[in-house]
C-alpha cells in the first residue's frame, strides 16, 4: 500500500509491505485518504472551471480505474484528452503543480498516524521514492530522522528510474540512519512511463540490508 503524507507542507508516500490487510485501523486511514482524493478533486475542477476549463471533475473520474483513487495524473489525462495540453508535464507545468493555477494544496494523513497504522497491521514502513522530492540535504536529515522515531524501517533505495548514483547514496542514507533499503519498479498502470518496468529492479548495493530479509515468516 502507498499512503500520501502531509509531512511539514510537503507530499510524502509512505509504503506499507507484509502488513495485515484486514486489520481495522489501517483500513479506516486508507478509507479517509480516499475521501480526500474526491475532495481535492472537486477543488482542482473548480479552479480549472474559472480558467475556462469545464468538466474536470467527470473527466478526471471517467479515467480512474476506481473513482476512489483519482488523482491529479488522471486530471492531466483529462487535459491531454480535452486538448489542453499535450502532455502530462505541460499539464502540471501550466495548471496542476504547485503553485499553478490549478494547484490544490490538500492535508493528507500525519506522518506518525501512517507509520503508526503500518506498524499497526504488522508491516513495515518505507519512505517512498525520497530521490524525487528534491528535499535539501537538511530537511532530508529531519524527514529521516522524524521517520525513524516514529517507528519508521526502511526508504527505497531504488525507485523506478533512479540511476546508480541515486542508488549509492541513498544506500549510503539508509546506512547513516539505520534504515532497511527497499526497491520499486514505481511502476502504476500501463501506458504510464513515468516509472520503471513492472518487476524491474537492480541489485541494491552490498552495504544495504533489504526490507525482505525482515519478512515475517509463516
């Protein structure tokens, strides 16, 4: 599971690996996530109606898989289909990114009431993708070290397109924090190649000690 986290203003995934997906209070997290995807979406469309744009909201739903899990990537698609852009990077550099005029800021789940909820189900928590937040070096330090006291395991070391050197030295972070590496092909739906090949992942380097190596065993 990937869980969208409001972390000091800033969007951060948390994945959740080997955890109990029956377990209650997890559920309810992921069931008020959802509601806030549905709700930034009403906003995004009504910020896009002032532009001139007009049927955001019906679009942007007719291309999710499951309405509950729209997001701003299926507004884009609406934009390409609609012929306001052209591409997906147009779409968020001209209405959806921050500070556009489409841009929606929205409060997702806490850091600790994530980490909280994944520990809670018997998982372990990974910070998502971190490479591509482009935190400085200081408010990377405190996002790792925040992570880790709340109850945090591992970052990905590896995420969909990140290159050898993005490996080395997020292998090196993992190491300085004691942190788990963890890897991803980032991988969502087909025709989407903003991330990796499905399964597609390198070796991580030899000072990491992978996530999997701490799965719980039946």
């Amino acid at each position: 599971v990937e869980i969208s986290v409001t972390w000091r203003k800033r969007t951060v995934h948390i994945v959740g690996l080997d955890f109990d997906d029956g377990n209650e209070d997890l559920q309810n997290l992921l069931a008020e996530v959802r509601k806030g995807r549905l709700k930034r979406l009403e906003a995004i469309a009504a910020k896009l109606e002032k532009k001139g744009i007009s049927g955001a909201y019906e679009g942007a739903l007719a291309l999710a898989a499951n309405p509950e899990m729209v997001s701003r990537t299926h507004v884009a698609e609406f934009l390409i289909h609609a012929g306001h852009v052209r591409n997906k990077q147009q779409a968020f550099t001209k209405y959806l990114g921050d500070g556009k005029p489409a841009s929606v800021q929205h409060e997702w789940a806490g850091l600790a009431e994530a980490v909280a909820a994944v520990n809670g189900a018997g998982g372990l928590a990974v910070i998502a993708h971190p490479m591509r937040y482009g935190f400085s070096a200081t408010a990377k330090r405190n996002l790792f070290e925040e992570f880790k006291a709340v109850g945090g395991a591992a970052i990905e070391v590896h995420s969909g397109n990140s290159d050898k050197n993005d490996r080395l030295n997020y292998a090196l972070l993992a190491e300085r924090y004691g942190l788990l590496a963890s890897a991803g092909s980032d991988f969502h739906r087909q025709g989407d190649y903003s991330g990796g090949i499905l399964g597609a992942c390198p070796e991580l380097p030899g000072n990491c000690k992978p996530v999997w190596d701490f799965f719980q065993t039946a």
